[in-house]
C-alpha cells in the first residue's frame, strides 16, 4: 500500500501540479479519517509509467531533458511504502523569437497588432505547449472575427539545443475575406420569425464574424422561450464569398410549471409553486405566477410580466404586483404592492436596473409588549412608495452551488416619494461574493455584505420593517434566526440602521455525493446609521455536511460562537449553500 508520494528537485514545477500527472497517489487527509477504506495499491508497472508522463509533463513545460528517478521506503512489514520522487530539471528552453507571417503578403497588420498585445507566449519566456496552442487559438478567432472563416494558422518551432532556446514561426493563411450571405430559421418554433430575427445580431452582406455568430445564439438562448439554440455557419455551402447561415431552434412547451417542497430548521415546511407563461400577448413577453409559503413567509404572491427589449435592445421591463406577509420575532407585516423596473443587460451576467415601487403596509409591532420609543404604535398602516437603483454581476459557474467567479448585488433605494409615503429614508446595500477552487474539488467561499439606511427629510426612524436583522442558517451560523439585533427593553430585536457581515468558508469532498465544510462567520448590527463599531463584531466558527442533489446540496450546518463567556451551538438544516 502507498503511504506518502513526495517529490524533491523541482523548483519550478508544483507539486500538486506533478502529483496530478501521476496514478501513484498518496492517500488525503480525508482518506486517513476514514480508516475503514484501504489505502491505494503500490505498482512498480504503474510507477515506471507515471515517471514517464512526468518527464512528457516536464517537457511540455520547458524542460526537454529532465531527469527523474524515484527511491522507496518500506516499513518493517513492508506494507506501507513511502515513494519519493527525484527530479534534475535542467536548464529550461527559453523563447528567443516569435514571428507572425504571411507568405501572400496580405496579412492585416491591424488583426496582428491586436492579438500581439496579449499573446499568451512571449520572448524570454518559458516554453510552454499550452501557450502556444493559446496562441494559434488567438489568431485563429482573431480572423474568424475579422472576416475570415477558412483561416488557417500552422505553426514551425526551431529548438537550439546549445543555446537552449526556442524560436517559434506562426504562418497565416487568412484565405478569403468574406461575408453573411442568406440567413434561414430552422425547428418546431411558433416564434414570429421577425422577433428571432430582431436577435440576429447581423445582417446578409456584413462582414463575417464569428463573435457575431455566438453573440446571437447567447441573445436567443437568453430569451428563455428556447431548449435549443444553435446558429452555425455553412461553410461546406460558401458560395463565392458569402456564408449562409442556419440557426435551428427548438421552442420550450408554452406552459412551464415549477413546484417544490422542503424542509429547514428554521423555516419549517415550505412549498414553492412557479407557473410561467411563454409568448403571452405574443412574441417573447412572459407571464410568471409564483407562490410561497414557510413559517417565516406563511404567504408570498407574486405576478410578473416582462417585456423584453421594450425601447431599446436588451432593455426588459418588469411589472411586478406582489401580496406578501412576513412573520419575524419582532413584527408581522402584510405588503400590498407593486414594482415596475426597467432592466439593461450589459453583458452575460452583468445588469443594472431602476425599479419604482408602491405599497402599502400592515404592520404587527410585536415589540410594543413593552415600551419602544423607537416605533410609534400608529404608523401600524402605512404607505412607502420610491425608487431603487441597483446593479448585480454573476460569473459563476453554477446556480445552486457555485466553485469558482463572482456575485454582486449592490443598490441604492431613495423612499418617499409622493403617495403620502409615510416614510423617508436613504438605504444602500452591497452584497459581493467570490469563489475560489483549489486542490482537488475544494472551494474557498468568501463573503462581505454592507448595508445602512438614513432616515431624511425630517424623519427620525425607518420602519420596522425594513430595518437589518441578523443571525442564522445563512448569516451569523452561531446565533439563531434574527437574533443579532438591537433589542427593546423586553429583550425582543427591533432591527438596526447599519449591518456588517462576512463569512469564509473551506468547502471539501468526503465520499460520494457527500462533502464537508469549515467556516467562520463575522457581523453586527448596529441602531444609528453609519455607526460601524469593528471592536463590537461578533463571530461564530462551524463544521458542516453537504449532500448533492440535483437542486443544490443539503445543508447540515453547527455553529458556535467564539469570544463568548460559554459554549453553546446552533444546528441548521437546509438547502442550498449559505451563500
């Protein structure tokens, strides 16, 4: 059995990077805890090949002539072996020259110019294959993009082994500049044609582009109204120096429904139901019923219509009636309303929006058991009506249980606008998240959450309602639900006007679908705005299970908190990552 793999020499290369080359593996932290599990099998065979590919690896990264042997240590039963690898890299092959060339002398100087600023191998640098493979990729889309869909890139390298360099020859060969020709529908879409052409983002007689192309298949894939999208160029079908285009659909049924039913510690039993309707009044507006119901949300309703691209390309407009009782520790509140927002995507994952909102609250002040100065028992019905600035950004990987890129949600909310608005209040809050991979399927999860809300315009209270809450299963893990919080005399939370929170959490596989987590939790909040106290956070520290499932995993989370006079934990569970 392999007890430990262990490199010495390489000063360049990793060694998770050579470890990942290798069949001989040294058993994980993880697969010592489970000492019922047999360590990995020891093979000379399998030894012999694994320092072949190390040298194929080595060789790929520079280093053409290295030297690698490997000694073995045995225990005294000889069932436990320690396998330590010997490596003499050599001196590594440096790029001496890179040249881009044409021998039709047509070449176009602008595309070259271009993609040089950010070609990924570089003179001086270390050869690497990846990198140049990177490289004939660059200028490959760079022509495809600039009208030359038959281009082709080939490649000379010339290694001078007494100099240990290596001098690399790009050779173009753009073939013939062209342009869109004939574009044509294809599937079982009801779509009016002139609505998926209006996503076309070209025209017959343009240049041709195959950012263009992908451009246009992301727009009509963004749509929803489509499973399958493809928009492809013949180019078996050119004809002189025109490219006809197919795009071929496959419509989603008019009908989509959406239900669940789950179970957390702190929510309870909660159903979720989402009815949408494709082409209402026709073309690709939408329709969207939602309800939900838990312990903390005994009723949500919600009706949205979206129509897309209503003045401008990508510009959505949203109206959005919604009914809504909460029920928290210290209130319960009754939300009639509505929301009307225009949305721009800029790009994949990026958008802003300017959202109008009107409602009208009933609100159960809890809290007044005892005396509370800072709500006054008549504003229990009220109206709020203002605007919310907002932009989000998401470049994960994955909806419900992202490993790598980031997520930002950051608004400003300016209320009290007209409708005897009875409140008048400045509310700005952040939201930023980032997900890094690391070893073999770990994730390093981090979060930073600000908030505050300023009472204007004479007013010296926000509502209830809206004021910052925190503690449970996916804020500050070692409290539960709510409970860190300003209080009112009778020991209930009444909310505070500035929040700050974050979480680092280490996310790791156990076995199978199930995984492990470590994490760490800071926050507080604060009752004056901008009153951010750092000697006064709070912070809890954890252990979790997660279980995959195909809408995300299961969340076992316990929680302590740290700096505290005595143990206690929390115990959640849950669906979905914390955040």
């Amino acid at each position: 059995m392999v007890k430990k793999v262990a490199f010495e020499g390489n000063a360049t290369l990793t060694d998770e990077g050579l470890a990942g080359q290798m069949n001989t593996e040294s058993p994980t932290f993880l697969d010592k805890l489970q000492f019922w599990k047999s360590a990995p099998a020891f093979s000379n065979y399998i030894l012999d090949d694994d320092i072949e590919r190390l040298k194929r690896y080595y060789q790929r990264n520079g280093f053409l002539h290295p030297k690698i042997g490997y000694s073995l240590d045995s225990n005294k039963a000889g069932r436990r072996i320690s396998v330590l690898i010997h490596i003499n890299e050599g001196r590594p092959y440096l790029i001496s020259d890179v040249k881009v060339q044409d021998g039709t002398t047509r070449l176009d100087s602008t595309i070259i110019s271009a993609v040089r600023k950010d070609f990924p191998v570089k003179q001086g640098s270390r050869f690497v294959d990846q990198q140049v493979y990177q490289s004939e990729d660059k200028l490959t889309h760079a022509f495809t993009d600039k009208g030359y869909p038959l281009v082709q890139v080939k490649r000379d390298i010339q290694v001078d082994t007494t100099e240990h360099s290596v001098g690399l020859n790009f050779q173009v060969h753009p073939g013939p500049e062209a342009w869109f020709g004939k574009i044509t529908c294809h599937g079982d879409s009801l779509v009016p044609q002139k609505f998926i052409r209006n996503k076309v983002q070209f025209s017959s007689g343009d240049r041709f582009s195959q950012k263009q192309l992908q451009k246009t298949q992301q727009k009509l894939f963004n749509t929803e109204l489509f499973s399958y999208v493809v928009v492809r160029a013949l180019i078996d079908s050119i004809k002189g120096d025109s490219v006809p285009v197919a795009v071929y659909l496959k419509e989603n049924p008019g009908w989509l429904l959406k239900a669940g039913v789950g179970y957390g510690t702190e929510d309870r039993v909660r159903v979720s139901a989402e009815l949408t309707r494709l082409h209402f009044l026709g073309g690709a507006r939408r329709l969207i019923f939602n309800g939900k119901h838990s312990h903390f949300l005994p009723f949500s309703f919600d009706t949205k219509f979206i129509q897309p691209d209503i003045f401008r390309d990508n510009l959505d407009f949203i109206l959005n009636p919604f009914y809504i009782r909460e029920n928290e520790t210290g209130f319960e509140v009754d939300r009639l309303g509505t929301g009307v927002t225009f949305q721009q995507t800029f790009s994949s994952g990026t958008a802003g929006y300017l959202m109008y909102s009107l409602e009208k609250d009933w609100l159960t002040n809890k809290t007044l058991v005892t005396a509370d100065s800072t709500v006054n028992p008549q504003d229990s019905i009220h109206n709020k009506s203002g605007i919310t600035f907002g932009v989000t950004r998401n470049t994960t990987n994955d909806v419900f249980d992202p490993t790598k890129g980031w997520k930002l949600n950051t608004y400003i909310t300016y209320m009290g606008i007209g409708f005897q608005s009875k409140y008048h209040y400045i509310k700005v809050e952040s939201d930023v998240r980032h997900y890094i991979p690391f070893n073999v399927n770990w994730v390093f999860a981090a979060r930073l959450r600000a908030g505050v809300i300023r009472p204007i315009g004479g007013d010296k209270e926000s509502p209830l309602e809206d004021r910052f809450l925190l503690g449970g299963a996916n804020s500050l893990r070692g409290w539960g639900r709510n409970q860190v919080s300003p209080v009112n005399g009778n020991g209930v939370p009444i909310g505070g006007n500035s929040v700050l929170e974050g979480s680092a959490e280490f996310r790791f596989p156990v076995y199978g679908i199930f995984g492990g987590a470590a994490f760490m939790d800071f926050g507080n909040v604060w009752p004056k705005a901008l009153q951010y106290n750092l000697a006064s956070l709070k912070c809890d520290v954890g252990l979790g299970v997660r279980v995959k499932t195909p809408i995300g995993p299961i969340r076992l989370d316990l929680a302590t908190p740290v700096f505290e006079n005595k143990f206690r934990t929390q115990f959640f569970i849950s669906i979905g990552q914390a955040f």
